[in-house]
C-alpha cells in the first residue's frame, strides 16, 4: 500500500514538472565591442570626403567580451537603404530584398581589403582589420554615399543560438554642393502587407542625399461608402540616398470601390485615385481562422486530459477491486 502510494506520488510530480515546465533562456556569455573605425592616425572616422577616383585606407576595431573561446567573425560591407518606418538602416537589417536605386554607387562595391573568411577571437581579444573605400570615377559632385562597416558572430555554444551583429555607419561625400533631397511618391495600390489589407504607396530618394523629411502622413477616404477616414503618420522620417521604402495604410475595411488616397513627404504631397476591384484576405479572417486553431489546439487537450482522467479513475477501481479480493 505505501508502495503504490509512492509510486502515484511520484508519477504525479512527472506528469506536473512536464505540464508547467518552460524552457529557460540562458544568456550568452560573451558579447561584442565595434566594429569602431579610425584613420590610420587612429582618429575615429565616421564621415569622409572622397574625390572622383580617391582611395583611403582605414580600420575597424573590434573586440569580443566575454569567455566564449573562438568565435567566429564575418566582417561586411553594404549602403544604408531606408526600411519601412521611414528610417535609415543597414541593408542587412531590413527585410525583403531592398537594393539600392538609380545605379549609384552602392557602398559595398566601394569597399576592399576586409577579410574573405571568418575571423576567429579570443576571450577578450581586440583586433583590427584594414581595408579600403575608393570613390568611384564617374561620381557626381556632392554626391554622398551611405553605408556601413559590420560584423556578424556566432559560437557553435548553445548558449549563443543566434547570431549578434553590429553595424557602424559611415558618410563618404564627395566634393561640393550636395544635391538636395525630395520625395517622389508613386505606385499606390490596394495590398496585404504583414497579414493585413490596407493600400501601399512608394516613397523613394531617388537623390544622393540624405532626406530628413522629418514626417510622412498619408490617408484613404473611401469615394463609394461610407466608412471613417484612415490616417497613418511616420515620425522622424529619414531617409537614405538613392533609396525608397514601402508606406503602409491599414484599412481592414477595404471594400470594392475607389477611394481618394492623399499622401505627405516632407515638403512634397500627392493625391491619386486607387481602385479596389478583387477582395483580400483581410485581417479579422486571418484573426478568425487563427482563433479557430487554437480552440483546436485548447479542445485536443481537454479531451487528452479527459481521457486521462477517466483511464486513472478505472485504474483506481480496478485497483480497490484486486486489494478488496486479496
């Protein structure tokens, strides 16, 4: 009798550690410092100006912190392009293949010397690696290029299960009065972006320049039925050179019809008349059909812990019917 209890003891404990146990995070053990680039006078560099033709040698100082031996480091070089809030980042940070327009200078091609393979770091270690930017010939005067100098780490250690990256921007200019940024917004249509409807609108740089347009707003008014106003507004919009994003207008009631589509850059706005005429997969069927799997998911459940339950109830009978016998 003690033994039986014991044992339903301890199969109960089992079964309560499976259902409430969760995965733990473990933080990694080591991180990373840089890359930061300097001048071969050792002088932080972070914007340069460039002639047609020049070339400057440069380093980028990196170093690994932590205990985590032999980590692995791919050093890269890429433009800075603008992602879809408006903002200026690496191009390996945005998603979707974003490239840079009008066939201007893409500042990876600019670049040569970093290494071809991995580097492998100590703990602690702090290494520097040297490589070239060259302006192309045929560059326009003010032109400017946006790019970055990254790095991209992982340890085969499961504590460290994905990459890390840093990336450090760099401004290279060439001589002379840069060419002033402006907007140019196109191409809206009705689409579903990210698992919702609404209507997309192209806004591009297509200057080599930064554009600081500072906001962007944008709204959809149905013409054929009588439903609200939709508005979306980006903040702080920057943008890099010779680049563009997709803006995204939420509208999870987008019937069949046209509607007024207005939208504002900076100092640049534009109105266009788009026409709904096919039905997309909105976002409340999405939400519906998501909900109906997790009910799914809720019921399967309950039915294994019903009949669970019912086998250990049966269980427990047969095993007062033997004890009763003996």
């Amino acid at each position: 009798m003690a033994v039986m209890r014991r044992r339903i003891g301890w199969w109960l404990v089992l079964l309560l550690g499976i259902l409430w146990w969760t995965p733990q995070v473990v933080r990694a053990d080591w991180t990373i410092e840089g890359p930061q680039i300097i001048d071969m006078g050792g002088r932080s560099v972070d914007k340069l100006t460039l002639h047609p033709g020049e070339q400057r040698t440069l380093r980028a100082t990196l170093t690994i912190i932590g205990n985590q031996a032999d980590v692995p480091v791919t050093f890269t070089a890429g433009p800075m392009l603008t992602d879809d809030f408006g903002t200026m980042k690496a191009q390996t940070d945005i998603n979707g293949q974003r490239l840079v327009l009008d066939g201007a200078p893409n500042f990876g091609a600019l670049v040569t010397g970093l290494p071809s393979t991995p580097v492998n770091f100590a703990p602690d270690e702090t290494r520097t690696v040297t490589f070239t930017v060259t302006m192309p010939q045929n560059a326009a005067a003010g032109e400017v290029v946006a790019g970055y100098i990254g790095m991209s780490a992982k340890s085969d250690s499961l504590l460290n299960p994905r990459p890390i990256t840093n990336n450090t921007e760099l401004l290279v200019t060439v001589p002379g009065t840069p060419p002033t940024a402006a907007a140019t917004i196109s191409d809206p249509q009705p689409a579903e972006y990210q698992g919702r409807d609404g209507i997309t609108v192209d806004v591009a740089n297509h200057v080599g320049n930064i554009l600081d347009a500072g906001t962007a707003m944008a709204t959809v008014r149905s013409l054929d039925h009588a439903t609200r106003l939709r508005r979306r507004t980006l903040t702080h919009v920057m943008m890099a050179p010779h680049s563009n994003f997709t803006l995204f207008i939420p509208h999870a009631d987008l019937q069949l019809g046209k509607y007024a589509v207005s939208v504002s850059v900076g100092k640049v706005t534009q109105d266009f008349t788009v026409t709904v005429d096919r039905r997309l997969a909105t976002a409340t069927s999405k939400a519906e059909e998501q909900a109906q799997q997790r009910l799914q998911t809720i019921l399967w459940w309950t039915a294994g812990g019903g009949t669970a339950v019912i086998v250990a109830a049966f269980g427990i009978i047969h095993w007062r019917r033997v004890r009763k016998e003996r």
